[in-house]
C-alpha cells in the first residue's frame, strides 16, 4: 500500500534483501516519487530513465519512458513524439514539487538508450530518447549530474533517491528476453495512443 507521502504510477512494491530496505520496481511507463527512504530500481533497454531529486531534502523520483516510433514528427518541437516526451517528464518534476521539492533544488541523472529493441536500429530508438531528455533538461535548466547512455546493453538502475547515490550495472550476459519483450509491448502501446493537451489516451 502505498504511503500518504508517495505519488504512485508504479505497483511493484517489494522488500529489497540485498539492500535492507523497501524497493519499488518501475516499468515501462510508470513513474514513482517519494518523501522517504527507499529504493527505485528500474532496467532500462531503448528507454531512458531520469532520476530526478532535490538536492536538498532528498525528495526524489525517477520515470522510465520512450517515444513513440513516429518519424514524421520527430522535428517538430510539438509533435507527437516530443508531446509526449515532454508529458512524461512533466508529470515527475510536477509530482516533485507538488511534494514539496524545490525547482532551484533539483537536479537530474539520465540512463539507458541502449540500441537493444531488434528491427528498430534504422530507427536509433535509444538515442532519440536520450537526446531528447538531455536537450528536456537543458530546456528546464535541471542540471543532469550524471548520465550513462546509449551503447548496446541494457541497463539495471538502482536510485537511492534521498543521498542521490546510483548504481548501474550492465546486463551483458543474461537473457533480455524479457527486457525487449516489454520495451516491444510498450513501443506498440505508444503507437496505439493518442496525446491531447497534457492527458494521454489509449485506444
């Protein structure tokens, strides 16, 4: 269940023995953000994720999210694809604040953008994505502290949102069956869609 002090998109809940502490797992298309001390884990393929905290109070968040796989608005500053880049960001950093984060407080670390998804590397999926939340951010003048991005892994993000402390591991020897599977499922999701305004609709 989730606390009176958490902003929720993200169901996956769990007790990390690794780590000792709550975690919470964030999926394609989820998002998560939280007052307390707890940890964000998210594996990342073509999408990207930004950590995003203020710097001060430790209030932190982290969003997992890709473009959609619309070429013919890629250029367009209000096309498709950016509206909804610029929809998933918003949310996080509204979320942040709505919580008590300060905007002159925050800063951002960026990961994934791996060239992962099979069929898709005339489209460079990954590096869209992650030049899209650089420039995002540059725009939004959030600093971005640390980034890992592109290549051609996929990636497990490990964010300890209240000290700001992230782990990266590159997964170079497992099955990312699964990984692809759902960056796959969410690619298909997105082309599905439709984004009015500031409200995403599924048909």
């Amino acid at each position: 269940m989730a606390h009176q002090f958490e902003e929720v998109l993200a169901p996956n809940v769990y007790f990390d023995r690794h780590f000792s502490m709550d975690a919470v797992k964030i999926l394609p298309g989820e998002y998560y953000v939280s007052t307390r001390e707890l940890l964000m884990v998210t594996v990342l393929g073509s999408c990207v994720a930004a950590c995003v905290r203020d710097r001060v109070s430790g209030i932190g968040g982290i969003n997992h999210f890709m473009l959609p796989d619309d070429r013919r608005d890629e250029d367009s500053r209000f096309g498709r694809s950016m509206r909804y880049g610029d929809y998933a960001m918003e949310i996080l950093i509204n979320q942040l604040l709505k919580m008590g984060a300060r905007r002159s407080n925050l800063e951002a670390k960026v990961f994934g953008g791996g060239n992962v998804l099979p069929g898709f590397k005339n489209h460079v999926v990954g590096e869209r994505n992650a030049r899209f939340v650089l420039d995002y951010l540059a725009t939004e003048a959030i600093p971005v502290v640390a980034k890992d991005l592109l290549g051609s892994h996929p990636r497990k993000v490990y964010f300890f949102h209240a000290s700001g402390r992230v782990l990266v591991k590159k997964l170079r020897s497992m099955h990312n069956d699964t990984i692809i599977e759902r960056e796959l499922n969410y690619s298909e999701t997105l082309r599905q869609s439709r984004v009015e305004g500031d409200v995403e609709l599924f048909s």
